[in-house]
C-alpha cells in the first residue's frame, strides 16, 4: 500500500527508520599493533557503538583485495581481507553485534573487480573473443595496430577509462579493458551469465553468514551502451572529476535497472525461504537534485532504499536546505520509500570541516565535489556549530540514518598529510590536483595515548605499535572517545541525547513529514507531534506564527545545544542552532 499524506503509521520493516553506523574497518580500530584496523577491533569497541543506539553497522568492503582502492577494488568476492580477519573472526563480529540488537550490512562492489581478481587475470591470458573475456569490456584499440583507446571515455580518478591488456605493442593483442574508476579495477560486463551468477552467489554467501543487507557501491556506471560509442563533448564549465559523470553512455542506464531487479529477485526469494528475516538493499548514488532518479532506482523490483545525498552536500542556506528535504519527503509522500539520509561518509569531507568554510554560506557553493579543496580559511567552532544544528535536524526527518564512524566525535577533516603519506587513488591519478579521501579516513582516536597511536592500536605481542596507516595529527587525542566521555557539552554526548529523543520522539511518529515556514532564516519540519526549526542564521528569531501549531505551548524535547531550554529564550531560536518541540497528542 502506498501511503497517503496524512497516513502517520509507523514503519514496517526495521530499515526504514533505521540508525546505522558505518565502520571503514581499515580505521575504525587495530587490535594486532600493526597500524591497520580489523575486524577484531570492531568487536573490541561494539559497546560504543551500541551505546548510540544503533540498529545495524555497515562495513566498508572487507573482502581479500590489494588495496589500491582500499577494498573496493575486490580481488575474492567470498572471504574476507588477511589483515582484517578470517571468516570466523567475520562471523564471531556478527555473532557479538546480535548479541547487542545490532545488524550487520555488508558494503558490495557490482561495477568493477580487482586487476588481481582471478577472473581478470584468466582474461588477460586468454584470446581476444575468449569465454574469459567476455565477462569484461575488452575491445580492439583503434588506429594501427589498436595502439589508441577503443573510445574518448574519460576515468572518474583522472586520465582514460581504458587500458591496454598487453603493455607489449608488438603483440597480436590490440585489445583494451575499460575501468571506470582506475586501471586496478576492471569493469564487469553486467550482461555476462557468468557475471550474473556469481553476484546472485555472492548475496546468497553472506545471507547465510548472517548478513541482513548490503549497500550496493557505485550504481551509476552499472549498465553501457551496447555500442560503447564516444561521449559528446564537454563544455569548459565540467570540471576533472565530473567528465564521466555526464556520459549519456555509462551513466544511469536502463541496462543497470536489468541488474537491479535480477538482485532484487534473489533478495525476495531468499526471503521467502527465510521467513524470520527482513533483507534489503540500499544504492549509493549521488543522483544529488534529480528526485526521478531516486524514484526510478527505488520500485518495487529494485532497490529498497537510496542515499539520499542532497542534505550532505547542501549549503548552509535556508532555500537550499528546504530543498535537499523537501525532494525526497516528496517521493515518501508519493512511494512510501523512505530514504537512507547521511551527513557524513568515507568520500566526502567531514562536515564540521565543510559547514566551516567562508563559503558554505552561497547557494552557489553546492559541494558536490569537495575533494579538490584545501583547508584554508576554516572556521571548524562555527563548523561545529552549524554541524550539530545540521545533524540535529538530520536525526528527525523520516527515513533511515547513517552516521559515519567519528562524526559522533565531532572530527575534522585532515589536510596537512604528506604527499608520500597519501593513499588515495584520486590524489595519485590526478598528480595531487585532486587532494583526495584520506582525510576523512584518518585512524580514530579513542585515547589520548600518543603510543598507542590514541589508542587505536592494541601493542602487538612484542609491545610493539606500527605506524597507524594514515598519520594522525597531534592534536587527535583531544577528540578521543575517552575524552569526550562524561563531558555533557562533548560531541559524543550530543549524539547519545539526539539518538536518544529520535527513538521516542521521531520514529513514533510514523514515515510522513511536511515542512513549515516559520519565516526566513528558519527551515521548520513538522513529523507527526514533533516540530523541528532549524536556525541558519547568526541571530536568534522568533518563528513566525503558523496556523496549527502554537510553539509557544509546546514543550521543547531536544536541541542542538547542551541545554535544550536554553535553546529557546523568549521564544527565540538560537543561532545556528535547532531545537525540537512536542505539541503534545
């Protein structure tokens, strides 16, 4: 049944107004001293996470790979990383997080493998036109003997999408492997039965360790032309990194829908033979101010969810704001989809850091690319404010909720990395034009240990601690979980009274939700009984009166501030700061 608009029921399935948290294993925690984070670590710490009130952690990919992307370039699709873990470490994590109420969603890559993946290395030993090849996109080079591209595609890292499958132009091979992303990761021809098959494998294989869902990575380039036909050209006014994302060839076509529904059609029957779960699956697009993409992607017989990335990435301005919610609750009013919303993941700067720049205000200012940015000129105490007013306003509207391992600390982006120190494929493929991802997958500081790189790391048997894999800055330990803990004011007790009021306040009130002009400046979201106003500005403002709902009545439930009366002074709303209200049954 589709909701109506005024149908308030609550949610149906535990995904759909879940609150999830996302581990990027590799720096979430080190329990073996050699600077590399692991499954083990995720165990040790699960009481931290369960403490925010979680339902489900989402991994980052942990399959066996040779990290040149860190994971998601997947050399063995069934089994799991030898720095991370076993098997069985993976499936005693699952075990642990039950214990706790807490599901396990697993990260899957569907666009592209490892160059070290077996499949791909029997592809670049076979014949042009053999059995191994087709389940990648190799094509004959053009000009003599094929020593150009097959087609002008552009990589997303920088540089061609296609690479020649012998280095050796002498050979007979004139062939090439197309990668949308890099080199090391090959892309899979979704057509391929082989292909196919081995995906449906792969959900089976992890439902039957446990694993309630997946986040399914890059769906956008899923799916080619047949023809494999050169992208027209581009205007001066598209930048490096967004050339392959305006390819009407690779870019949200019907063909990656076919794939969808195939997965979609596992995902149901499995189901239907295990009763007692309830699977899912959520894309990661950024179909960012394109609402008939997410509506596309989220039918019946495709995805259960979508990121919805339009919040993440808005401006600190109210019209903007109003925007990135107002697309998406329209597609919950008309669908009954209810989004995956995020402010914070591993391929965007964190938002204290973006929220505090000097031009985090302009409407112009859409941050769809922040990685070619630099860290000058950043306010990260104004960040901080305006990151909690955003969050508090992120933890009340419909849907579900991902936080990204460390927001609940409140970290910032880190920028003084040395170049040799940097891992990101972005950084090198562009020659440091792209500054890259490394900065929000900086190591946790759960101490303010310093040897124990603040206690990240656990000393190996011989007392000995390794470098952590990315630097950590000096000033790391004055955000550490230990820090933080039993400090009222602190992030992380910011978060535990905001997940708190969401679970009685917010998620009782079932899926609908409508904003409310409360007059400039302010961005209002009613939900049921709980009103939401959202200050940008750097004054306080009384809302404007607003025929239904009497604020003045109302009792105020939870803030953006330590003290959520003080939030509201003579029925002003604080600056940069959001409070919630209960107008009572």
């Amino acid at each position: 049944m589709t909701p109506s608009r005024t149908d308030t029921r609550a949610s149906t399935h535990w995904w759909q107004d879940a609150l999830v948290y996302q581990v990027y294993v590799r720096s979430f925690a080190d329990t073996t001293g050699n600077g590399v984070g692991d499954l083990n670590g995720i165990r040790a710490h699960l009481d931290h996470i369960a403490a925010l009130g979680v339902d489900a952690i989402w991994l980052n990919p942990c399959y066996p790979s040779p990290q040149k992307d860190h994971g998601y370039d997947v050399a063995d699709y069934f089994d799991i990383h030898d720095e991370y873990g076993t098997l069985d470490t993976f499936d005693a994590l699952v075990a642990d997080a039950a214990a706790r109420g807490i599901k396990t969603l697993m990260d899957v890559v569907p666009n592209h493998c490892s160059s070290r993946h077996r499949w791909f290395l029997d592809a670049l030993a076979s014949s042009p036109g053999s059995p191994e090849r087709a389940r990648f996109y190799f094509r004959d080079g053009k000009g003599p003997r094929g020593t150009e591209p097959p087609n002008n595609w552009q990589a997303a890292f920088g540089g061609s999408a296609w690479t020649r499958a012998t280095a050796d132009s002498d050979l007979d091979d004139i062939q090439w492997y197309l990668g949308t992303f890099t080199p090391h990761q090959p892309d899979f021809d979704q057509t391929n039965t082989d292909v196919q098959a081995m995906f449906a494998d792969v959900l089976r294989f992890w439902f039957d360790r446990g694993v309630e869902g997946f986040r399914v990575d890059a769906i956008t380039p899923v799916g080619k032309d047949p023809a494999l036909p050169d992208q027209p050209p581009v205007g001066p006014e598209i930048g490096t990194f967004d050339i392959t994302w305006v390819n009407p060839y690779t870019v949200f076509r019907d063909e990656g829908h076919e794939v969808w529904r195939r997965w979609r059609t596992v995902i149901d029957e499995y189901g239907a033979s295990h009763p007692d779960r309830d699977l899912m699956m959520v894309a990661e697009a950024y179909a960012t101010r394109r609402p008939e993409l997410t509506r596309a992607f989220t039918r019946q017989d495709e995805f259960h969810q979508m990121f919805a990335f339009d919040l993440m990435l808005t401006p600190w301005h109210k019209e903007s704001v109003e925007r990135a919610l107002g697309d998406i609750i329209g597609i919950l009013d008309e669908t009954g989809v209810a989004p995956a919303w995020t402010l914070n993941n591993h391929d965007t700067q964190r938002i204290v850091t973006r929220l505090g720049r000097p031009e985090a205000e302009d409407p112009e200012s859409w941050t769809g690319n922040a990685l070619s940015t630099t860290g000058t000129d950043i306010d990260l105490e104004l960040g901080d404010r305006r990151a909690r007013a955003l969050t508090a306003l992120a933890f009340a509207v419909p849907g579900s909720l991902y936080l990204y391992q460390g927001e609940e600390l409140g970290l910032p982006e880190v920028f003084d990395i040395p170049d040799d120190r940097r891992e990101d494929p972005v950084f090198h493929l562009t020659d440091g034009e792209g500054l890259g991802r490394d900065g929000c997958r900086i190591p946790l500081p759960w101490s303010t240990e310093a040897a124990t790189s603040f206690g990240f790391s656990t000393p190996a048997r011989d007392g000995s601690v390794g470098e952590p894999w990315l630097p950590q800055p000096r000033v790391w330990g004055t955000y550490a979980a230990t820090e933080q803990a039993g400090d009222d004011e602190s992030m992380l007790a910011f978060y535990h009274r905001l997940s708190a009021a969401r679970r009685v306040h917010a998620v009782p009130n079932g899926l609908h939700a409508e904003l409310v002009d409360f007059g400039p400046g302010l961005v209002g979201l009613r939900r049921g009984s709980l009103v939401v106003v959202l200050n940008l500005t750097d004054e306080a403002i009384a809302p404007a009166p607003t025929v239904g709902i009497d604020l003045s009545a109302a009792t105020v439930v939870a803030a953006s501030t330590a003290s959520p009366a003080a939030a509201v002074a003579s029925g002003r709303i604080g600056a940069c700061s959001t409070v919630w209200f209960d107008l009572g049954r």
